[in-house]
C-alpha cells in the first residue's frame, strides 16, 4: 500500500492525538477531586503528616489528592531538630519541606517554642542549674533564627507559640520553665525573633480550648497585648482538638468573632473531631453508628462555620492524616482507638467526608 504524503501526516496526527487524549483522560482518573479542591474558593486545606508517610507512594498521591499544605507532626518541634545545643537533625523537616516544594503544596510550621518536647539541654547549665533569662532567652534566639532561618521563603506560616496560657482557673500563663526562668517576656520575644529572622512569615500564636469561654478570654487579653506592644503577632490558631459534642455552634462562632475583632486572620491547626466525651475506656471498642452519625453532623456545622467565616480564616489543617493512625489512638486513655478524622483505616472517605464536601 502506497500513502501519500499528507495522508500520512494526518495518520500520525490522528494517532498523536489518541495519545494525548488518553493521557488526559488517564490524567484525570488519577486526579479525582479531592478535600482541597471543593475549598479551592474558601482556604487552603493542610494535613499534620510525619516522613514516613512519605515513603509510600499510594499515601503521597493520596496526599496529593486531598491536601494542599503541609505541617510536620513532630519533625520541626524543638526536641527532634534540635536535640543538643550544638546539633540539628533536619532530615525529617526537609523531607517534609522538599517533598512540599516538588508539588507545590505550602507548608505551616510547627512549633517554635512550647513547654512539651523541649529539650531538656535547652533548660539547664553543664552544672545542672536552671539557667538564667538571658540564657534561656539567647539560646531560644538561635534556635528560632536556625530553623526559621533555613525555610525561610519555603514556609509561610509559623506556629511561634504554642500553649502558654494556662488551663487553670485564676492563672493567666502557664506555670512552665520558659515562664519560671523568662516571666512573661518570652513569648514577645520569641516572635520578635521569629520576625527577625522571617520578615515575611505569617506568625502565629496556638492553643487548644480556644473555644472556652474563660480561656478564650485570657488569649484575646495575650494577642490585645502584644499587638498594642507592636510585637510581630499576626494571627491566631484554633487547634480545634475537638470532640463530636464540643464545641457548639455558638462557642465557636464567639470565639472566632472575638479574636477576630483584634483584626486578625484565624487559622484551625490541628483539627480532628474525637467520637469520645470522656476519658474512660469504652464498652464496645468499635465506632458505633451513633458515634459516626453526631461526627457526621459535628463535622457539618465545623465546616458551614468555616465557610461562614472565610473572610478571616485563612487555612484549615487535620491533625493527621486518616483512622488508620491518629495521635488520638491511646491518648489520653491507652489502648483506646479512636476515629476522629475525615478518612477511615482503608483511606476511603467517610460519612463525614460527605458533610464536608456537600455545599
Ligand atoms: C497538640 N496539643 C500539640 O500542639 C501538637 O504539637 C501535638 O502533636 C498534639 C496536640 C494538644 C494537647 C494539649 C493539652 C493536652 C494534651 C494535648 O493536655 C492534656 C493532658 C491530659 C488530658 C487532656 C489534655
């Protein structure tokens, strides 16, 4: 068989374009709208994750899918970073950062200064003193233009610090060592440096219970001060560790509305919604109908409360990443398994997932 020129060059293009077409259509199969992209018009959506979760490709792609910022679990937390004063581990942390970069996700940092998983060196002297302020307040100084300093550009967002005021009625801050060596003055500080280092991250200041009434006051008093002090504080995060019966609708939305009359944005950081009210072992250990039904609705009024106030939040991150493992697994009741999050133990989306997405 004899083909003219020109009908050969239309056979080619025919078959170019079969393969074009098939590559998209593949393309998009493998690309099925995710959590991030039904909140494309409102914030970002993040998820809290650990290296490991980047070492299997069905769990990055399912990242990709459904996420579109990142937050290190436990990587850039002081004691993993920085484990003695003249060593950094960063290998997890730029995982996490580069993995980010290659895909254009965006990144929240977390944590910069908090009383847990500080490394004990960080406290004391070679004699086993408590050091004094300037020491504890210089070495906190390294230690935030260290790690701010590296991702500097990369992150865009830090926690700087997290959980200084106090649960306990009557007390402002917490009765920590960086309060018992510093007073009150490292938490200025430890944005100032945060600031000095980053000028153009977004710095935050992060707490749990932010919705009760009590606590939420003594943070709004602590954000009133700084920003009338002129201190680098830009926004508020709502960890939102919350359960399927708290918060209500309208704690919530008092507390958003308060913190955002001191004109600043609101981010939810660590949010998962735990199917337990109590700290008590449960009677039958699976997750019930009735648990997964008031999760659903929980998980529903969150989100049309989110929604409603777009205009001041400005990112939502899980705190992990499916029912297959949480932080909330054994804690605060070990050997309880808990079920707090949008996916289930095979990553397929839940009941809850459906109250999320449907708007
Ligand atoms: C968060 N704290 C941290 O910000 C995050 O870095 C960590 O990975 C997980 C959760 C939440 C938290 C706050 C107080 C607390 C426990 C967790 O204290 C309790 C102790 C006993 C019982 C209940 C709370």
């Amino acid at each position: 068989m004899y083909f003219s020129y020109p009908m050969m060059r239309s056979k080619y293009l025919f078959v170019a374009m079969l393969t074009i077409s098939t590559t998209f259509a593949a393309y998009a199969q493998h690309s099925p709208k995710g959590l991030k992209d039904h909140y494309k018009d409102y914030f970002p959506i993040g998820v809290a994750i650990t290296p490991r979760h980047l070492q299997d490709s069905a769990t990055r792609a399912f990242l990709l899918q459904h996420f579109n910022s990142l937050t290190a679990e436990n990587a850039m937390k002081m004691e993993p970073v920085h484990p003695e004063a003249d060593r950094y581990q960063w290998g997890g942390a730029d995982a996490i950062v580069q993995f980010a970069m290659e895909n254009g996700l965006k990144v929240r940092g977390h944590t910069l200064c908090w009383h847990n998983q500080a490394p004990k060196w960080m406290f004391y002297d070679e004699k086993g003193q408590l050091v004094g302020k300037d020491t504890l307040l210089n070495r906190l100084r390294t230690h935030i233009h260290e790690v701010v300093g590296r991702y500097k550009g990369r992150i865009y967002a830090w926690d700087v610090v997290n959980e200084a005021v106090s649960d306990g009625r009557g007390e402002f801050l917490r009765n920590s060592l960086w309060y018992k060596i510093c007073g009150e003055d490292f938490i200025a500080q430890a944005f100032r440096y945060a600031h000095e280092a980053d000028p153009e991250a977004v710095l935050f200041y992060n707490d749990y219970n932010t919705e009760d009434p009590v606590k939420r006051d003594k943070i709004y008093r602590l954000l009133k001060k700084l920003r009338e002090a002129n201190v680098p504080v830009h926004a508020v995060g709502l960890q939102g560790h919350w359960s399927i019966k708290d918060p209500s609708r309208e704690r919530l939305a008092s507390a958003i509305e308060q913190y955002a009359s001191l004109g600043i944005n609101i981010q939810i950081t660590e949010l998962d919604v735990s199917v337990f009210t109590n700290n008590k072992m449960p009677e039958k250990p699976d997750f019930t109908a009735e648990q997964q039904m008031l999760q659903e609705h929980q998980y529903r009024m969150l989100f049309d409360t989110f929604r409603k106030y777009r205009h001041v939040i400005t990112g939502v991150t899980f705190w992990n990443v499916s029912d297959r493992s949480s932080w909330l697994d054994n804690f605060p009741v070990k050997g309880r398994k808990n079920y707090p999050l949008l996916f289930d133990e095979t990553l397929q989306p839940k009941k809850a997932y459906g109250s999320v997405v449907g708007f």
